[in-house]
C-alpha cells in the first residue's frame, strides 16, 4: 500500500475517533444517576427539606436543604459526577455537626433534575440556586463546597460572588487537563464540551480559598491539588490527606479534623514579616 494512501487512511481514522469523542465524551465525564419524580428522600437522622426549580420548560433542578437548629451559615456543597443526592446527602451530617445547614444540588440529567446539559447552563442554574440561597442569609455567612467535578463550578461560583469562603475537594485544574493525561494526542481544545477551567476562575476568587486532596489521588494527582494553591496563595491554604485517594477521603478521621478546623478556626490574620523569621538576613560568609 502507498505511502500516501496510508497517510490518508490514518488521517479519516483520526478525524473519525475526534467525531466519536465528540458525540459520547459526556458518557464518560458524567455517570448519572436517574429518579421517578415521585421518589421519597430518606434520610436517618436529619432534617431536610426538598425543593424544585421550575426554571423553563423541560428544565427543573431538583435540590435539599438540610437544616440544624441555630446554623452559623449554610454550606452548598456541588457533588461529583456519580449518582445523585440521594446518596450524596448521607454527607450532610459532616458538615451539621460543624454547625452549618447544607443544600445539595443535582445537576441537569442526575436525580430529579432535568434538561439538555451544557457547562453553561450548569453554570447559570447553580448561580440561580446561590441567588436563592442569598434570599435566607447574608453572603457573608455562604460556603460554597465543590467536590471532584463540583470543585470547577464551585471556583466559578466564587470568582461571581462574594461567599465566606471557597472550599475544594479532590479538585481538577482544568477538565481538558484531566482528559488530556488519557488523550495526549486529541485536540482538546476544538472537542471538548466541557473544559470547566477552575484555574482561570481561581484567579477571580478573593474569599480564603481551602483545598483537600488524598496524596494517593490516582485520578486527579496531589501535584494539580498544589498547582491550583499557587495561584492565589495570599488567599489559600492546601490541606493534604496522607494516604487519600479520590473517593475515599470522607473515611479518613484526619478529612473530618480538617473540616473542622477550616469551618470553625479563627481567620488568619495579615503577617507582619517583621515579627516572624521571615526577617532574617543569611549571614554573608567571609571568604579566605
């Protein structure tokens, strides 16, 4: 076979596999989890309160507001790609116990949720649910808590608003990063629906920023946890769980000690160098 006719041949197979990825790339970024509209939340223990957002036809975005009695603030918290609240909300008691209520949301095509699914629209419904959430409390009492995928839109939540505080789970750099480690020679850039670039939001987030992240994470590596902590280090704190991976953090007591130091802990206060070692010159050393 000739040269050419290789090249060619090579060059409609490529352009096919970038259509393909194209077409099913949401297969693989989202794993959804779908209820009846009449399925009945259970959980033990906790109080809760369902509602829906009608917000155009064909599109409702289902969310829980778990409350405590006397709430020092109210925590969104965005999930990961699995499931839907109905196994997420088991996670609320992590955060009432620290003295926040908690409101979980679905994103379009998970639990209760519906309608085509965009990074735009998850975006502009998420800032929806934030404007009703600044309807109950001031923002200076929100928490906004993004989880793995949650992590991206809750930096561009942020860098729109003016919440207490930023606090990122397992978090990605940017999606395109995450998939170019198992795609390096597709052209991201063009196919990808979904880049959701938390590093470009991050540099828009002026509220003290926290980031977790396993040291073991296999799929999004501590290295991109301590990339995205430098680019407003004046503004964040990197909490590093020894031994972590990417699902299981929740199941490390080290994980709920953290939680409760960064919800509960005094703000850091501006340094004065001048009163730390910080100040210290090294002495120059003679030669000779």
């Amino acid at each position: 076979m000739p040269w050419t006719t290789i090249i060619i041949v090579g060059v409609i197979l490529y352009i096919l596999v970038n259509v393909v990825l194209y077409l099913v790339q949401e297969r693989f970024l989202f794993k959804p989890e779908k209820l009846p509209e009449d399925f009945e939340y259970r959980y033990q223990d906790q109080q809760f309160k369902e509602y829906n957002l009608k917000l155009e036809e064909g599109v409702n975005i289902n969310a829980i507001h778990f409350s405590i009695d006397r709430p020092r603030g109210i925590l969104l918290y965005l999930k990961g790609n699995s499931r839907s609240i109905k196994g997420w909300g088991k996670f609320a008691v992590d955060f009432g116990r620290l003295g926040y209520d908690v409101v979980m949301v679905d994103y379009r095509g998970f639990g209760k949720s519906t309608g085509k699914r965009s990074e735009d629209a998850i975006k502009s419904d998420l800032q929806i649910v934030y404007d009703k959430i600044k309807e109950l409390v001031p923002e200076k009492y929100i928490v906004v808590y993004g989880r793995s995928l949650g992590s991206g839109f809750a930096a561009k939540l942020a860098s729109s608003n003016n919440p207490r505080m930023l606090i990122l789970e397992s978090p990605y750099y940017s999606m395109k990063r995450t998939a170019k480690r198992y795609l390096p020679f597709m052209p991201l850039t063009i196919i990808m629906k979904f880049p959701i670039r938390t590093y470009v939001w991050l540099k828009y987030v002026d509220c003290p920023i926290r980031i977790i992240h396993g040291t073991n994470d296999k799929l999004i590596p501590l290295k991109l946890g301590i990339k995205l902590s430098k680019i407003r280090p004046e503004h964040t704190r990197l909490y590093t769980v020894i031994g972590g991976g990417h699902n299981n953090l929740y199941t490390y007591p080290e994980y709920h000690i953290m939680l409760d130091e960064i919800l509960n802990s005094r703000e850091l206060t501006p340094l004065n160098p001048e009163e730390t070692s910080l100040s210290f010159k090294r002495a120059q050393k003679k030669r000779g």
